[in-house]
C-alpha cells in the first residue's frame, strides 16, 4: 500500500496519477485531483475514456460526512426510437461501430458539475496537466499499446480515426511518445469556458455534423440541454460494513444484490478462493445478474424495484437456490410480486483522496475500446457507443426511446466502517459488479488490506447464462478441479488477467492517515501528494 498523510490519487496509469496529485500539489482538493486525472487518462489511454464517454463518481464530503453521487450518463438523441432505427435497417442490435449507438456524452458535464459543487481551483487548472500531456506528446505504456495495436485494423476505415489515433499510419507502439494537439485544443476551450465550450460551442457542432453525415439523429438541442443528475448513493449492509454505489440506471445494484447473497455463507470458515467460497459467489452473481438483466434501466422511464431488489428478505429465498454441490447454468430472474406493492469492456476507474480526507470515486468509459472509433473533425477524442447496449424490443427497462439513457456497465464504489472509509472501483464491462463483491469480500470476510484485497485471484463471468467461468492461474487446480465437478465449466485465463478489470483504491483509516493501491493487471500505481516541503513547486504547465 502507498502510505500518507497527505493525499494519494490512484489510478490505472502513472502519469495520470501523478497529475492528480500535482493539482493536489496546486491547492486543489480530491475532485480536482479527480477530474484532472481523468482528463489525464482520455490523453494517455484513449481507448478507455476521453471526453467522447460518460462518467460517474461517488463523493465522500469529510466535513460533513455525507456521499453524494453523480450520474454524467449521456441519453439518446430526441430523434430516435426503435421504428426510426428498424426503417434504416437496423433491429436485434445497434451495431457497436454505427452512430446509431453514439449518445450524448456525459463526462464534460461531469466535470462541470463536480468542480463546481466541490472544487477548489479553476476548470483550467484541473484540465492543464492533460492539455500540456496532449499537446507536448506522453510515452505510451504496454497493455494500453497492445490494447491500441488490436483496435487499428477494426477502426482505420472509420472517420477520424486515422488521422487522430494512427499517427505515420500505425498505433503507437510501447514507449512512442503520442502526440493529440487537437484533444489539447479542445481541452484548453473547455478549461476556459466550462461546458458551454463542448455542448454549445464548436466541439459540439462538430459532433452533430458528424453525425449528419453519418445518418445520425444527433442534433444541437440533444447536447445544449442535456444535464447530469445528482443522485443518493443506494447502499446495503454486509457484516457490519455498508456497502454503497450508484443507484440504476447502472449495474451497481446487482453488487449490493451479490454481497446480500455471500452474506447468508459463513465464507470466512470456507476459506479465501477456496472451492466452497468460490461456488457460492459464482451462484450469487448468477441470481444478481439475471435480475440487474430484467429490471434494471433509467429510471426516469419506468419504475425500478430498488428498495425491493436489495432486501435482506428477498436475498434470503433467493440464497435457497444456492446448492452447494451443484453449478446452476440457467437461473431466473426474481419474481417479485409479493414484493412490489410498494411501487407507484473498456472502462477507467480512478479514486482521489486529499489531505483532508475527501474522497472521490470516479468511473468513465467509452464502453468498448475507442467506442464507435467515430472522431468528429478537430476535436481529438473518439466517440463513446453506449447506446449499443440499448435492447431494440419494445417495452423493457432498456428498451431505445428518445432521450433515455441505457443500462450503463460503470460503476464506482464506496464502502465504511466507522470512521474507516474506502474508495474502489474495479474495470471491465459486467465484469464490475461481480469484481466490487469479490473486493468486499477479501476485506470483510478474509481480512486483507486494499492493495491485497485488489491482487488476489478472481473470477468473472462474462455470460448471463450457462455455467462457464474465467478464473485467474493464482486459484489452485485442486479448487479448480472440485468446481468442474460441481458443473463450472473452467476457463484458466494466466494470473493478473485483463479480463479481470483493473482496480483502484484509497482508504482513509479515521486517524488521519490515507492508503492507497492499484492493480497489478493495470499499467498505473498509487501516488501520494507531494511532502508539504516541495508542495507549490510542480506546475502544470
């Protein structure tokens, strides 16, 4: 673990964490560290996130100890609908690589939204870092080279991508110093006028003539009034902690739906990864995911069984079809009748705590590497294709309407125990949910710290049904053997997978010290504040 007094920003590349601290360093406090890491990140690993995605954070107020949550999903255009989509030729799926399957993004609002509720210094100050990395070029590090390398022969054709991401023609390769002098234009609008510069100026014009061209429905009107949501964190408890994350229309719930699951096993007597422990969290991500399938979407759209979904009462019938001796492949999503009365893969996560002991919890993503891989002209940023995950049959939770935001996979992440408090998050896809309970579990159950907690081996299960299961080389083949005899159908992916995420975390211990930890499957570490004697020294620019 990265040990301080003073402020650790932990994210998924070095660089980026050292800007985030060097905003600390500035007078900034934890969401100026946030955001500037962010926007740090959109220059060094533009697969991930950039200012073409959404974003969503969890923010840990120590003086007055309240969290709140903020949700920069972007929405649909007006113009669209599942009929205006089947008359172009488009039902089952929106194609990932369409721009049909580019919403409004949301993480510029984000930013707005966040340094102006919490910051401390100027929307300039905290893009600076990433504005002078874009502009004056940064190395690119391994994964996110191999990662890049993957995605040139997918997106060369598309517009804008060539001239933005394939500098001489090819992807940058490990050590090749990139350069996105229009990202840094764009970054440097932004940090002087706010998030009129993206969603009104000539960012924006540029995005909707994009789309014009492309048969898009993108219009001014989508971007210019489209407003982030401040929202309460929805939360359980499991074993004395409390839990929290983002309410839907994210995937959250279904990790607060898991862990109400583990906590009817004594998993602490099975043992870490272990057989027995494994089987049950296999099962419970089952039972969580096929309810997150069936119920969850924008709320502004259709009632969701929140309050319902994370009961201790439902999670105790639902624990009855855990057998401990056999592997489910098809389970069913809960029915909730008896309950409803009451009712009217490519991702970066990053987590920021100051001196004072603010935290910021923070996820954006394009959803898939690049997104659309759809560059408007002169913005350096590719487009996000969260719409893809819209289902095109009518009437569900997640069915396309206009300006209605999808079932989202990011996810950040908040747990406390007195005055211990913690903030995580752990990439990739729907592997997220099912990562942030194993994370709990290593804490709570078998008594690990943060950066342990984020090391040890996990599973993921990619599938919404069948009994498959990827599971990391740390977890023995003696355990792997007894969960194909139970019906798991194994997949060893090596040890330190990708396809397990890449997580970050920092804690805050209640006297005043902070930790922080970053997950060896990512490129990135933890980085403290600089000591008070050299603080004001490091200049963004």
């Amino acid at each position: 673990m990265v040990i301080s007094t003073r402020g650790i920003v932990a994210t998924s590349q070095t660089l980026a964490s050292s800007a985030g601290a060097s905003v600390l360093d500035r007078g900034g406090d934890a969401v100026d560290a946030a955001i500037a890491a962010n926007a740090a990140l959109g220059v060094i690993e533009p697969m991930m996130n950039g200012m073409g995605g959404d974003l969503f954070a969890i923010i840990y107020d120590a003086k007055s100890g309240k969290l709140y949550g903020l949700n920069a999903s972007g929405w649909a255009p007006a113009a669209t609908s599942i009929s205006v989509l089947a008359s172009k030729g488009i039902t089952g799926k929106i194609p990932g690589t369409s721009i049909h399957a580019v919403t409004v993004p949301g993480a510029v609002a984000g930013w707005d939204a966040l340094r102006k509720r919490f910051g401390r210094l100027p929307l300039s100050d905290d893009l600076a870092p990433a504005a002078y990395m874009a502009k004056n070029g940064v190395p690119i590090t391994e994964i996110v080279a191999n990662i890049w390398s993957g995605a040139e022969a997918a997106f060369k054709q598309q517009p804008g991508f060539a001239h933005t991401f394939l500098p001489n023609g090819h992807a940058p390769k490990t050590g090749e110093v990139f350069h996105n002098p229009e990202l840094a234009r764009s970054l440097e609008e932004v940090g002087r006028q706010g998030r009129d510069a993206f969603y009104r100026g000539r960012i924006g014009q540029s995005i909707v003539k994009l789309s014009q061209s492309q048969g898009g429905t993108m219009s001014a009107a989508d971007l210019v009034e489209f407003q982030p949501e401040w929202v309460d964190p929805i939360s359980t408890t499991y074993r004395g902690w409390t839990v929290y994350e983002l309410p839907p229309n994210g995937q959250g719930i279904a990790a607060l739906e898991m862990l109400n699951l583990m906590e009817r096993f004594p998993l602490n007597e099975y043992g870490h990864n272990s057989a027995d422990a494994l089987h049950v969290e296999i099962e419970a991500k089952k039972l969580a995911y096929a309810d997150l399938i069936r119920y969850i979407g924008d709320p502004r759209f259709s009632s969701i069984p929140v309050k319902q979904l994370l009961s201790k009462e439902l999670a105790a019938e639902r624990a009855q079809k855990i057998d401990k001796e056999h592997a489910h492949c098809d389970v069913l999503p809960s029915q909730l009748t008896k309950y409803l009365s009451s009712l009217g893969k490519d991702t970066t996560y990053l987590t920021a705590i100051d001196k004072d002991g603010n935290i910021v919890s923070l996820i954006q993503s394009n959803f898939a590497g690049f997104g659309t891989g759809l560059v408007a002209p002169e913005t350096g940023f590719a487009l996000q294709n969260r719409g893809a995950l819209f289902t095109l049959t009518a009437n569900q939770p997640n069915s396309l309407e206009p300006r209605k935001r999808s079932l989202h996979t990011i996810i950040p992440a908040f747990m406390e125990k007195g005055d211990v408090k913690i903030g995580f998050g752990i990439m990739g896809g729907f592997n997220q949910a099912q990562a942030h309970a194993q994370f709990v579990a290593n804490i709570v159950d078998f008594g690990m710290n943060i950066q342990k907690a984020l090391e040890a081996s996990r599973f993921t299960k990619r599938t919404f049904a069948g009994c498959d299961v990827e599971i990391e080389s740390g977890i023995s083949s003696s355990v792997r053997q007894e969960l194909t005899a139970r019906g798991h159908q194994i997949k060893d992916v090596g040890t330190y997978s990708e396809d397990m995420g890449r997580g970050n975390v920092v804690m805050l211990d209640g006297k005043g010290v902070k930790y922080g930890g970053s997950d060896p499957r990512g490129d990135g570490e933890a980085v403290p504040q600089a000591a008070p004697w050299f603080a004001g020294n490091a200049h963004p620019h």
